[in-house]
C-alpha cells in the first residue's frame, strides 16, 4: 500500500498562498511604478522647475525693507502682461493684480518700521527703461517708459493655485500696508535685482527639489528591480547559479573538515 506523506497538501496549499501574494505584490509594484513615471512628470513644471529657477536666482535669506510704491488690479488681457500673483499658472490672465515696489539692498528688515523712519539713499536704484509689448502676440508696441521700482511676485512664476495661494487676499495685505505706510519684508535676487519676492526660503526649495526627485524616482527603481529579479529568467538563473557554487563550497568545506578530524582522530 502507497504511504502518502501527511504534509504535501500543506505545502501545496502554503505555495499556493505565496503565488498569491507574489501576484497581487507584482500588480502593486506595476502600478506604483506607472504612477511614479506619470507624477514625476506632473512634478517637474509645477515643482521642480520652479523650485530650481528660484535657487538658481539666489535670492538673499534674511528680508529686507519693501515699501509699495503703486498697486493696481486690472482686467482684460490686454491689460495683464504680467501680474503679482494670478491664480493658475496656464490658464488666460483676465484679472491681475500689479503690485511694484522698491527695497532697501543694505538694510535688513526690522519689524513695525514705517516707510518715513529710512532714508530716501537707503532705497535701491532700480530706474530702468521698459518695452512694452502687445500681451497677445508679444510684438514690441515702440512704447517705452522709465520706472523706478520693480514687479512685487508671489513666487518665482508669479502664480500659484487655491487654496494656497488666494491673490485677492495677497493684494488686499501688501494694499493695507501701503496705506499704513508701512514697511514689509521681502526678498530680492543677486542675479536679477529687478526679482522680487514677497517670501522665500531656501530650505523649502531644496527639500522640493530632493523629493521631487529621490521619492517618485526611488519608488520607481525599486519597483522595477523587484519585478526584474521576480520575472526575469536569466536574473533567476543567475541567482539560482550563485546559491548552487555557495552550497558547493559549503559542502567542499564540510568534507575537508571532517577529513582533518578523521586524520586527527588517527
């Protein structure tokens, strides 16, 4: 009579379970390497790229004095060539808000300091001549003007989305304090001194910079290798090659040392 081992639906039954979970796994990590690829991509306009324009302008660290020198809200397209801040970064500009000011590049910004209490030599020379262009085809309109001052931005797109970024209530702060005469901090470019910001930190953009990069891309590699070593067969023979010489010179090196003991022993 045929014995039949007790054990070998259990393993059948435990190989079956790990099928399974090998299955469902390879159905994750395909998806999350899919959804790595498509985010890194999402990232890179949104995040990335203005992450690594801001650090490539080197903005200073510690604020400055910023004084309003005009604010205006427009409407119309043809009226908004640029803006302070405007809610979306690809959609039309129908209503923007202009906010210029000027900055104090010598003197770092001390709170409830009053536009009156600096000296008019303190502020920055930022008279320059501008060419205005037609906002729809970006022609030069042979229009130019002489300003003193220089664009206030939000960020370095000038654009952001709700609920971060709310350019009725950023307007209505920087409005308050020109009525107040009052000073506010802001952030200018060593590269560009006609760039300003209206906050700016450079840990904030690295770290947006690092994990734009290192957690979709890691995610994605590491999703990738596992699936390789699972389905590949030249990675499994490879791996299956390697333990085979491992459990050859495990074996080599027990039977030389039970020779030597034997040897001993005689």
């Amino acid at each position: 009579m045929v014995e039949v081992d007790p054990t070998m639906g259990d393993k059948e039954e435990t190989k079956s379970r790990l099928d399974d979970i090998k299955y469902y796994t390879s159905l994750f990590l395909g998806a999350l390497a899919i959804n790595c690829v498509f985010g890194f991509l999402f990232l890179v306009p949104f995040v990335l790229d203005p992450a690594i324009s801001t650090l490539m302008h080197d903005f200073i660290e510690d604020p400055v004095h910023c004084k309003v020198t005009s604010h205006e809200l427009r409407y119309g397209k043809t009226n908004c060539s640029w803006a302070s801040c405007r809610e979306g970064c690809t959609a039309e500009i129908f209503k923007c808000h202009q906010v210029r000011v000027t900055y104090t590049p010598k003197r770092m910004y001390e709170n409830n300091t009053l536009v009156d209490e600096i000296a008019e030599n303190e502020w920055a020379y930022l008279t320059r001549t501008e060419k205005l262009n037609d906002p729809e085809t970006g022609e030069p309109l042979g229009i130019e003007n002489i300003v003193e001052d220089t664009p206030l931005l939000i960020n370095i797109k000038g654009c952001g989305y709700p609920p971060e970024v709310n350019c009725d209530a950023y307007a209505e702060k920087y409005y308050n304090h020109s009525m107040a005469d009052e000073t506010f901090p802001c952030h200018y470019s060593r590269m560009n001194p006609w760039v300003v910001l209206s906050s700016y930190s450079k840990d904030d953009n690295v770290s947006s910079v690092l994990c734009s990069i290192l957690i979709p891309n890691g995610l994605f590699v590491l999703s990738v290798v596992v699936l390789v070593y699972w389905y590949c067969p030249y990675c499994q023979a490879r791996c299956s090659k390697y333990e085979q010489q491992q459990d050859h010179r495990n074996g080599i090196q027990d039977d030389s040392d039970d020779e030597d003991f034997t040897l001993h022993d005689k």
